[in-house]
C-alpha cells in the first residue's frame, strides 16, 4: 500500500484548499471583471467598474501572498506513484507557471495603474504615488497585464481540463486531492 492510499497524507489540507477554490473563484471573477469594464471603459459606469477592479485585485493580490506563503511552508500532497512520470512534470510547471502568473498579473496591474492619471485606488480612495503618470508606461504595463491574464486563462483551463481527466478517465482520486 503506497502512502497515496494510506490514511489522508495524500490530500491536500483543509487550508489549502480554501485558498485554493477561493482564488479560483476570484480570479476567474476579476478576469470577467476586467474584460467587462474594458468594453465600458467609456461609458458612465466605467470609471466605478474601474476602481472595483483595482480594489478587489489589491484584496486577491494579498490573497495570492497568503497562498504563496503557505504552499512555501506547507509541503503539498505526494501525486500517486502510479503516474507516468512527463504527468507529474507537466503538472508541477504548470503549477509554477500559475503560481508565476498570479503574481506578475496583479504586479502588472498595479504597476500599470500607479503609471496612470488615476492611479491605484483602493476602497475609492486613491493611494499615495510613488510615480509621475506616464501614459505609455502604463499602456505598456496594462498591455503586459491583459496579456499575463490571457496566459492564465489557457494554463487554468489546461489545469481544469487536466483534473477533470484524473476525474473521469482515470478515476485515481488526484482530483479529489484539492477538493472538500
């Protein structure tokens, strides 16, 4: 009996995997978000879709420090050893490829909107500068941002499509790793 089938060392913790969904859930929500305010960026409401989406991508962010730093302390659940071995590769880059963009594509915003004429706004209230607006900067950051987002989203669908496998082909409980 291998350590996967022995007691629940083969889960992932309970922490983990609230940070895990809840993330999901609002990464997904604040790329909806983002693509939504950009096809209203000129309209009334624009500019309130626009300090939401800064606002709630300042609370995600501190959310993504809080996952980093726990899978940093936490070491994550063994996969089984009945996975051929370019599975467990492929999945520990891609973990790291999202672990990568959910940092820079926050980063990458926040850079963006301290380089505009709006600044970064929390909670409405804009926060202290710590640089002179620029428009091409912060087009050119905002153009690495919405592209980060766009690699996120094909690693996250290749994630999903990748755990929804283990859950109906292979049936060998790596889905149920992460899940409640």
């Amino acid at each position: 009996m291998s350590s996967f089938d022995s007691g629940n060392e083969w889960r992932y913790s309970r922490a983990a995997v609230v940070l895990h969904w809840l993330l999901a859930v609002l990464i997904a929500s604040m790329a909806a978000l983002g693509w939504y305010m950009m096809s209203i960026e000129d309209e009334p409401a624009g500019p309130w879709y626009l300090s939401l989406h800064k606002t709630l991508g300042i609370l995600v962010f501190a959310l993504i420090i809080v996952r980093v730093a726990w899978r940093a302390n936490h070491k994550p659940a063994e996969l089984p050893v009945s996975l051929p071995r370019w599975e467990v590769t492929t999945a520990s880059i891609t973990q790291w490829l999202l672990y990568a963009c959910m940092i820079l594509v926050p980063v990458s915003g926040l850079l963006g909107a301290s380089y505009s004429k709006s600044g970064v706004v929390f909670f409405g209230i804009v926060l202290p500068r710590w640089r002179a607006p620029n428009h091409d900067t912060a087009e050119l950051l905002f153009s690495i941002h919405e592209a980060l987002v766009w690699i996120l989203v094909v690693l996250v669908v290749f994630h999903a499509a990748a755990a929804l496998k283990h859950l109906f082909v292979n049936r060998d409980r790596v889905f149920q790793r992460m899940w409640f």
